[in-house]
C-alpha cells in the first residue's frame, strides 16, 4: 500500500532548527533547513546524520524547500549544503532568495567574529549555496521532475514566506511554514485552496492562543510607549531586522505623526534602510491597500524613524529604539538591554515569541537576575513587557486553514508538546481527521489510497451518462461494464464489444432454447396474444414486441407458439436466449411453465 | 471543437474557443486604428484645426461641413474618435466562460465584452498585465474625457452619404459597429472580473479543462496559454518575443506536442530588425537635439519605452548630450514608471538579479533621481513652467490623434528644426500625419517590433511540432507591398488553416478517451488475465459516478441481504431488477476436453455427430443437445432448469469474458 512518510530532524514537538523530511511517492524532500536560536554546540542545527551516517546528502534528496527567511527555518542551508553536501535544487520565493543570504551573512558574523567560533560556515560558502537556489513564484507548478511538482501559496508572516504543496501522482503534502490568517499592517492573510492534501504539516506556535483582535494589541502597544516616553523612560524592542520590525515601524509612524511626538524612534542596524528597501521592491508581496496605495506614498519610507548609533543609548531622555536581534540572545539589542535594564523608568517589550535559553525567554518569565558571561549579574528593574506581535496564526487560524485546504490528516510541528497535545485533540474531535505529533527523528507514516487512473473510451462514457440519466438514482445505482485492456503502461477501460475488435478476438455466441408445453385451448395466434398479455403485466420495465410474424421479442429473447395437429390445445412455446439475457430468459422459462392466468 | 474569430488583426487577435463544455475567449484586442478616420483631439484650442474648411460634395447635393473637415485633401471626422471592436454578432457573448488575455495590449476591449453583454464568466491574466493594462485604458479613458465633445457624428455614417464619400473614408467598413472610448466606471467593473494567474500555474476549468499562462517574452506579464485536457492540447501562442528585452524569456518547450496551435501575434514590422531601429533611433535623437531641435516619441505608456529609456541612459551620456532634459509625459507616467520596478519575478535575469542587491531592476529609476527624466500628468500644471528645450517628449497616443501629443505636433510641426521618430508598429506613420499636413518638422520612421519574426517563427514550430496550425489569413501570403517576399508567410505541411474576421474554422479533433478513476478497492478486486504477451484484460463491472466533469468507478455495492422473513417463492415471482449486462465472450469449446468435462460431471452418455460447422452433442438421458461450432454454441434443454444452468457454467469455463 502507498504510503507517506514525514520525519522532523527539528521542530518536532519544539521551536528552532525547522527541518521535516518528507518521503512521498518514491521521492524525498527536505521542507526547511533551520537552526536553533538556544543551543550553542550540535544541537544547534538539526541532525543530518539521520539521512545518511557518511557522505553527501545529494543523493538521498530530490529537493529543499525554504518556506521564509527566518533562520530557524534556513540557518543550517549553508551547513547542510556546503559542509555536509547536497547539490540537488534549493527551492524558495524571490523574497527570500534576497533576504536570506544577509541574514545568514549576519548570523555568520555574529558567532564566528563575534563569539570566535571556527569550523562554521564562511561567506563563500553562503554564495554557493545561493547559487543552487531556483525562485518560486506564487501558485506557479514547479516541475522538479518527471513526477515531483511543487507550488507555492501566499503565508503572510513576513515578506516572501510560503507555503508549499507537494505532489507527485494523486498523493500530496501542505507544508505551511510559519504562517498567519489575519493581514497586519503590512502583510496579507495566508490563502490556500481546497486541494485536501494526505497530510498538512501545520506550524502551530500559538496552538491553544486565541489572540484577542489586532486592533486592541496594537493601541495597547502604542498606549505603552507612550505612556514611558511621556515620563522621560526609554523603551526597547527587540526585533528582527525584517519582518515585524515594519509593522510596528509603519505603526509607530502614524502614530507619532497623529499625535505629533517628537522623542527620537532609532532603528538600530545599518540594514534598516536596505531592508525596506526589499519592502519597496517586493510590494506585490505586501497587503493590498500598501499595494495599491504605493505610487501615492510608499509606507516604507519613514519620516520620524532615524538610524541608530551606538552612542545614543546613552543620550538622556527619552527615546525609542528597535533593535536587533528579537530574543535579546546576542547583539546590539542585548547589549543596550544590559544598560537600560536597571533603571525602572524604562521599558523592553518583546513583541515576538522567545525560545528557551535566551535572554529574551528567561525576562518572560519573570526572572529578576541574569547571569552574564563572567559571572557578572544583571539586576532586571525594567518593566518588561510581551505583546504578541509576531505573526502566526493562532488556534483559531490553524483551524480556518484545515477548513480551507481540507487535508485528510493533519500533523503539527513548530510549537510546544503540551500545547499540541491540546490542539490535537480539538482538530481529532472538530475535523474527525488523525493529527500526528511527531518528536524529532520520529517517523509519522500515512498510509494514502490513491485511485487508479485510467484513460475510458469516450463512447463508453458517453454511452453510460446517458443510459444513467442525468440524476442517478442512489437506491439503485447502474452497474456499468467494460474490459480494461492492459498494455504497456497504458490502462484503457473500454466496451466489451471493441475490446473484442481491438484484440482480434471473436465473439463466442452462447445461446439457449428451451421448450415449454402448456395446454390452452386457443389457437396459436391467440395463445401467442395471451402470453404478450401475460408479459405486459408481469415485466413492466422491459420492451415487450409483438411481431407479426408470429413473435413476441423480449429485450431480445424470442418466444414462439407451435402445436400439433393431433393435440392442438397441447402448445409448445419455444423461447431462445442468448447469454447476454440469461437472467430474463431463465426467469421467464420458469414463468411461462406455470401456464397462463386464465 | 470550433474556433469562432471575432477579430481579423493578426495582432489584436479574439477568438473564442469551444472545447469540450468550455467556451473560452482568447484575448480581446481593440483595433484602434478606425481613430486614424477621426480629427485630432486638442488639448488647447487649435486655431489651425478649428479653422479646416468643412466638406461639401462637389456638386451640393451633400452638405456635412459640421461633421467633416478637409485638411490637404483629405477628409476626417469631426467627432471623438471611435474604435472598431471584436465582432458581438458572430455568437452569444453572455456564454463565454472564461476570456484568457495574453497580454496588455491584447485587452483593450475588455469592457465592451464583460459589460452590458450578459458576461459572467471570469477573466485570467497576470498581475503585471492587470496592473499595466489598468493604466493604458485609464490613460485611454482620460485622454477621451480631457477633451469632452458635444455632439457625436452619425450622418456621415448612413450607407447612402458614406458611399460618395471620398476615400479613404467611403471604403471603411463597418462603420455602425464603431463605438467611443468606455468610462472608467466600466473599466472598473471589467477589470474586477480579472482572476491573476501566475506562468505555469495550472487553472482547472469545470474540471474539464486545464489551462496554463506561459512567458512569452514579449511584454512584462506577457503570456502564451496552453489549453488542455488529458488527451488533447491546444497552445495559443500571442504576441512573442526571441529578443532580450526586459520581460522573462519566452518559454517554448511546454508548447511541445500540440494538437493545434493557434498562432496571433507576429511582428508588424516583417523587415526591420529592432536593434537597428534603436540605433537608428540614438543616431536621430541625438543629430536633432545637437541642431536645437526638440524630439518627439509617440509611444504608448508602457513596453519599448522602457527599453528607450534604459538605452537612452547609456547612449546619451556616450553621445554628450548628458544635460538634455527627458520628458514624459501621461496621465499614468508615474505609475507607469513605479509599476515597472515592482514586477521583479516578471523580468528577466539579469533585471531579477538587480532586486537582490536590492536596487530597482531598471535605470530609469536613476534618470528620475538625477532629474534627466521628469514625469508629468499632463502639459498643464508643473510642466509648462519647467521645461526646457531642446528636449526629447515621450507621450502618448501613437495615432497622433488623442492624448497631450496632439499638443506637440501644434506645437513643433512648424519646425524643421524638430523631428517626430515613431517607434510604435501599430500605426502607418503616413496615416498618423495626415491631419497635420503640410508639416515641417522632420519624421522618422524606426518601428520597433520586437515579436517574432517569420524566420523565428518557422524555426519554432519545427522544434515544437503541433500538428495543425491556425493562423491569420495574412500570414499565409507575402505582405501586399512585397508580393515576392515569400519568406514573409508561413510556409508549413499541412498548410496552417486560416481565418478571417467572422471565421467559424472546425478543428481537427478526434477525441476518443477521457480521464476516469478506479476507485482502490475497486481496482484491487480486478482480476487480470493475459490474452497474449503484454496484454492484459479484466472485466470492470462497476457504478459510475459524474460530478463536475470528474468520473469515478466505485465497487457496485453488495445488494442488501433479503429479509428471511420474505418467503422465497414470491421473490423468485419478481423479475429480475437490475438488467445487469452480462459481459461478452470468446474463445472456442473443445470438443475432447468439453467431453471429458461432462464425463466428470456425471454424463456419460453423450452422443456425438459431426456437422459441417462444428459437433452436435445428444446428452441421450437427459434428452438435451448442445451445438458446438467455433464462434457459437447452442444449449437446448426443455424442462430442466438446474441442468441447464451446469451445463451453461460448464461450458463458460472455456471461454473468456470481456
């Protein structure tokens, strides 16, 4: 029996290191190669060894397939590709083709300039692992072979981030990637149509959050910056360079625009201005009313947001800044948190989701003093505060997309154990479906049933619509019959009558004739009569003839009366059939041996 | 399968396509060319224009001075300009399912056919195509309404008046069909009815029919459609392009193995190679500007002016004349401008890769940062306070005959110092310059056609192979001013069927098969046996089901047992319910081991007796003959039902059911 096959290397039952391996009709995918933002040693990429112990990796995959720019989603690519080998093709939107590489060029930086670290991957190696990256375009059918096809579907989260579909033959898998249902400031809403999938793999980060509406998070947000920036505190937000970091830019924006504030917003890294410029280039990426709106005014060129430097974290006064990176794990951010972290004044929201071990997770969690490098500690006075900004789709979104796509099971990846555990079971009680909740290096296997293809004579169909009427009836359905000719690789259902030509064969005539004697005291023209009469009652759906020559003809069975000269009331009734009216003929033999009403 | 042709202009094709259930519209180009009939449309009051004499038959009789005007011998319609649609008479517009439009210049009479027609159906094109084709009807529809006339011209219309009329005029044909431009309300509600497709993105229709957008390296978002089903695959190839200009490379493989390959859209211009035009262009420019004349570029808002443009930035700096100012000129400019740097996936590579650094894909964005190239609405406002000449004006409309460029030949044609350089294909320059006769000014004539040529063309569909082509008629002749050009037409075996405006063409379809699902459970209950080496049959009795075009064979579900309370006579009563068909059989029954067979059986006293076509065998205590020839046997047996029926599956142990 066909079957599917999907095993996380990462993010099975956690977040960080995004990397599924699909096995689906003789062909394996690789759905994201991403590395994890709390590990500092192996376990910070995903395990590759699971797909081969020696050796390169190229001939055990047909493809990769990168769902958006985030590194825990395309950290390892490099890794994966230039140090461990894989020269297959490396799948992913425009966007992310532009954005990925300085990404990892920074992650790059960070730790082996930064931390010292060697044996990691070097900016040469980002380059050719660029060069094996083939762009998808949205809903584009991407051929990768004979068989293999992929297509990509819009995900919101940040610019450029997809979903895919993969399918070869009848059977096929959704692979969402991060994604998010409501359109935010700049980004739309993910889409996908009904192409009930085998299986969806669903991201499922904020599986049992129902985030109030977006409206309500986002004044609340701007309420808090404003109320520190009124008291002369400074206020930190730890973002991404792209993604969110525009939303809550354009947010800002309007917002200080409308109330006229004149405390100094900073973007932190030289990226900023290059990084909108992406946003500017790849506008159709971005929501409707920024796309139809940008020949009047491009939203991503900001007029109260300035670049940041290293010197102004200690300007007095108050001032926002955005910073990167978003978990307060490395970077300028985490380095003007350690010197506004004491004053009470001031405040750090964490406007995304933060995995454990980082600095980020630990001040979510309330804790008070942090243990710095040297043994030195962090006394946190700050207030700290978490808005959801980040955009996945919460509970309510991971449902709206299975009622969109319909998959006939469902396996949730990216998120907490527990919190799966209780989506699971809501998504096995509303959808009736089985969810899977695979940890990584664990094998989920779904057994598909495809149907056979197979090419049917026109004539046949055409034939079998019309004797089946335009609304079949359900209670008694026509059975339909034809011959499947078999022959290399071709399968063709046709009508028994040209198979026999098409083969050579000839057609074996296998009839029966059967005599009934009856007394009636009629003579035969009248004997024949009553019988038709007979018929007429007891048959009522089948086409009864009386011939003139001395025939009755039903369907096509034929039934004559003879009789004798010395006993004309003994009469011989003679019914011929052949095979194709065995029932009937059988049935009416029978029949007719019990004589005729009288 | 037919081909209904609504439109005869190779380059502004209609056609509409039944296919299977489908009824399926293959662009709509609007021929604006009927606006050549028609006076100018100035922006500012021509003293020039509203002086030209009106016309008067020579003897009297007719008296059209308020609908006519004469200028240099010539006579034009006082009226705004009307243009000639696709046909609406040949078939019932309010059917067409679907319209697929290859390209924004192949869309121009969408509103005339999704609107006040009964249309409901859907109409797919690329986002560029959308986004660019929303600006050249909104450019159309602003030029029309800048420039408001009071009183439509119908007179000159009637037969009788058109016929004694002189020519051109008296030989346009159709004239009653001619409509003005629409309004941007239809504009609005025709363009919502657009669905966008990306290349290669499969769109299922009816579940019958699956078409596919293609590049076709012709324009940004420029299609070819491939229209298929399992077994048949229509390709419409429109407006293509083998050159590298901006947009992606056309794709031709995916148009291999076409069944018929319907063919619009070929270069206008069969004798002038587009890279010469362009430095024929530079060279023009530059010797006017270097006099102190001023250039004029009629051109359309989007395409070739953005190849002008980028190889402008590169040959003015080269040429010295880094200081002249560009202007250009619509009430979509700047759109037209912005749009162009969005559509980075629709580009080519080397324009791709740009967006990667990033840095917009074309230089124009340069030009407009260093103030060489100004964009302006109109030549009212910001423009008439700024600009300087000698300078070179891109604006539109190519027919001479709408748009601010009406404004510059008043302005400049007295000049011989300026120079007018047409670039666009669309129309006879000689015709555009009619209403502006005597003219001073300098006219250069570079068409710049970059679509397939008739060379490339044949090159083509030797590598892809359809087997039928359909095409315009012209393409199947030399060009009327070079009749011995023969190169100039399709020369193909069979030979490509033509049409024409009104063609209603069959085409050669035979289909045979469709696609249909064996359900699983039904596919593993078949058993298959093998007729001879390689080929396999199994009978298939199963329940068919139809929905959506799709077809499924389910198993026949297991009639449901009989109530044993129901007494079993009665149920033999009933007839037999269903009329299950039995299924044909083949073969033959040997004598010998038929013999030997009925011996196991228990009958052994068999009689037999040779006959010209076979045996006859007398089963002597049963009192029963079996016939037996090559192709038949014949049971006959009175009175014995339960014998009969072994004696039938006896003999069907020896032969094959189909």
């Amino acid at each position: 029996m066909p079957d599917i096959k999907i095993t996380p290397l990462g993010a099975g039952q956690d977040v960080g290191r995004s990397c599924i391996l699909v096995s689906i009709g003789g062909k394996n995918i690789m759905l994201d190669c991403g590395m994890h933002m709390g590990y500092n040693d192996d376990r910070r990429f995903p395990d590759f060894s699971y797909i081969t112990q020696n050796g390169r990796l190229t001939e055990f995959l047909d493809c990769v397939i990168i769902s958006h720019f985030h590194l825990d989603h395309c950290g390892a690519l490099p890794y994966m590709s230039e140090m461990v080998g894989y020269d297959g093709p490396i799948y992913m939107t425009h966007p992310t083709k532009a954005i990925c590489p300085i990404l990892l060029e920074d992650f790059r930086k960070i730790t082996v300039d930064k931390k010292g670290e060697t044996n990691f991957f070097t900016s040469q190696m980002i380059k050719d692992c660029m060069k094996k990256v083939v762009p998808l375009n949205l809903h584009q059918t991407v051929q990768v072979d004979e068989e293999l096809e992929i297509k990509a579907y819009y995900a919101g989260h940040v610019l450029g981030a997809a979903m895919v579909q993969i399918k070869v033959g009848l059977e096929s898998v959704v692979y969402t990637g991060d994604y998010n249902m409501t359109p935010d400031r700049h980004l739309g809403a993910a889409w996908i149509d009904k192409c009930r999938p085998d299986i969806l793999i669903s991201e499922s980060t904020y599986a049992t959050t129902i985030r109030d509406s977006k409206r309500c998070r986002e004044r609340d947000f701007l309420k808090k910056v404003h109320e520190t920036v009124e008291r002369g505190g400074k206020v930190l937000i730890p973002v991404f360079a792209l993604g969110r970091a525009q939303e809550l830019c354009i947010l800002l924006e309007t917002f200080w625009e409308r109330m006229n504030l004149k405390a100094p917003i900073y973007f932190s890294t030289g990226l900023t201005e290059k990084a909108n410029h992406y946003y500017k280039l790849f506008i159709t990426w971005t929501n409707q009313k920024i796309r139809k709106t940008f020949v009047q005014r491009n939203m991503f060129e900001f007029k109260h947001i300035k670049a940041f430097d290293r010197s102004y974290a200690d300007n007095p006064g108050p001032m926002v800044v955005f910073a990167t990176p978003g978990m307060l794990h490395a970077g300028q951010s985490l380095q003007i948190f350690k010197k506004w972290a004491g004053n009470e004044k001031n405040m750090v929201i964490m406007p995304g989701y933060c995995v454990q071990g980082t600095v980020g997770h630990k001040i979510l969690n309330g804790q008070k003093k942090l243990e710095m490098e040297g043994r030195a500690t962090l006394d946190v006075k700050l207030q700290v505060e978490y808005m959801s900004f980040s955009a996945h789709a919460d509970a309510k979104g991971i449902m709206q997309l299975i009622r969109m796509a319909e998959p006939r099971n469902m396996l949730l990846v990216h998120g907490e154990a527990k919190k799966m555990e209780f989506l699971k079971d809501k998504i096995e009680q509303e959808f009736s479906i089985s969810c899977y909740m695979p940890a990584n290096g664990e094998t989920t296997t779904i057994v598909t049933n495809p149907s056979v293809p197979v090419d049917i004579s026109l004539n046949l169909l055409k034939r079998e619509m019309a004797l089946g009427g335009p609304l079949p009836d359900a209670k008694r359905p026509r059975t339909m019959h034809g011959t499947l000719i078999m022959k290399d690789n071709s399968l063709r259902l046709v009508s028994p009558e040209q198979a026999l030509k098409e083969l050579g064969l000839s057609e074996h005539q296998l009839r029966f004739t059967c005599r009934v004697q009856l007394h009636d005291p009629h003579s035969d023209t009248d004997t024949l009569g009553r019988i038709y009469t007979h018929l007429k009652s007891v048959l009522k759906s089948y086409s009864i003839q009386h011939v003139p020559d001395g025939t009755v003809i039903v369907e096509s069975i034929v039934i004559k009366v003879t009789s004798s000269a010395e006993e004309p009331n003994l009469k011989v009734i003679l019914l011929s059939w052949s095979y194709q009216d065995e029932e009937l003929g059988s049935f009416l033999s029978t029949l007719l041996k019990k004589g005729l009403p009288s | 399968m037919k081909l209904y042709c609504l439109s005869g202009h190779p380059t502004l094709p209609c056609n509409v396509l039944k296919f299977k259930s489908t009824t399926i519209m293959l662009d709509c180009g609007l021929d604006t060319t009927a606006a050549l009939y028609f006076l100018p449309l100035p922006l500012v009051h021509s003293p020039r224009l509203s002086k030209l004499p009106g016309w008067v038959s020579k003897d009297g009789a007719i008296n059209l001075e308020k609908e006519l005007k004469e200028c240099s011998g010539r006579v034009f319609v006082d009226s705004q300009p009307e243009f000639c649609l696709p046909e609406k008479e040949l078939l019932d517009l309010s059917t067409i399912d679907v319209i697929l439009i290859s390209n924004y210049h192949c869309m121009m009479a969408l509103p005339y056919i999704t609107e006040h027609t009964g249309f409901t159906g859907t109409v797919y094109a690329t986002e560029p195509t959308l986004q660019i084709g929303r600006l050249l009807m909104e450019e159309l529809v602003t030029f029309m309404e800048r420039v408001p006339k009071a009183h439509a011209a119908t007179c000159w219309k009637n037969k009788e008046i058109q016929r004694l009329l002189p020519g051109p005029l008296k030989d346009a044909v159709d004239v009653w069909s001619w409509r003005k431009c629409y309004s941007m309300q239809e504009v609005n509600s025709a363009l919502s009815k657009v669905q966008l497709v990306g290349y290669s993105q499969k769109v299922e229709l009816f579940g019958a029919v699956q078409v596919t957008p293609l590049s076709s390296g012709y324009s940004l978002g420029s299609s070819n459609w491939i229209i298929q089903s399992h077994y048949e695959k229509v390709s419409y190839v429109s407006g293509s392009s083998l050159l590298t200009t901006h947009p992606q490379p056309m794709e031709q493989s995916s148009l291999k193995n076409s069944d018929v390959l319907i063919l619009t859209g070929l270069t206008q211009i069969p004798t002038a190679n587009p890279d010469g035009m362009l430095g024929e262009f530079c060279s023009n420019l530059a010797m006017t500007i270097r006099a102190g004349g001023n250039v004029l570029v009629p051109c359309y808002s989007s395409g070739v002016i953005y190849d002008l443009l980028e190889c402008l930035y590169q040959f003015m700096d080269s040429a010295n004349l880094g200081t002249t100012p560009f202007y250009f000129i619509s009430p979509v400019a700047n759109s037209s401008l912005e749009f162009s740097q969005i559509f980075a996936e629709w580009l080519c590579q080397n324009k791709q890769s740009k967006v990667y650094l990033p840095e917009p894909p074309f230089p124009h964005a340069e030009l407009i940062q260093t103030n060489k190239l100004k964009h302006y609405p109109s030549i009212h406002g910001d423009f008439s306070s700024e600009f300087r000449q000698p300078c070179v004006v891109f604006t539109g409309h190519p027919s001479l005959r709408f748009g601010d460029v009406v404004h510059f030949m008043e302005l400049w044609g007295k000049s011989s110092l300026n120079t007018i350089i047409f670039t666009e294909p669309d129309f006879s320059y000689l015709d555009a310059l009619a209403p502006y006769q005597p003219l001073a000014m300098k006219c250069v004539y570079c068409p710049i056609d970059t679509r397939l040529n008739f060379h490339q063309v044949s090159k083509l569909l030797k590598d892809i192979q359809p087997l039928h082509v359909v095409c315009p008629e012209p393409y199947t002749q030399p060009p009327p001013a070079q009749p011995h050009r023969s190169d100039l037409m399709l020369e193909l075996q069979p030979p490509p069927m033509a049409y024409r405006r009104c063609s209603v063409l069959g085409l050669p379809f035979r289909r045979r098969y469709e696609r249909i699902h064996l359900l699983p459970e039904l596919a593993r209950s078949l058993v298959p046996s093998e007729i001879k080496a390689g080929v396999s049959v199994a009978t298939v009795s199963a329940v068919l089901q139809s929905k959506d075009n799709k077809h499924v064979l389910q198993p026949v579900p297991k009639p449901a047992p009989v109530p044993p309370s129901k007494k079993r006579k009665r149920v033999m009563e009933e007839p037999p319910e269903v009329l299950n068909p039995k299924p044909l059989l083949s073969g033959a029954v040997p004598l010998e081991p038929f013999l030997a067979m009925l011996h196991k059986n228990g009958i052994t006293e068999v009689k037999v007796e040779e006959t010209a076509d076979g045996h006859i065998l007398h089963l002597q205590t049963e009192d029963v003959l079996i016939q037996l020839e090559e192709d038949a046997t014949h049971i006959i047996c009175d009175n014995n039902e339960p014998l009969r029926t072994a004696l039938r599956d006896l003999v069907l142990r020896f032969l094959q059911k189909l």
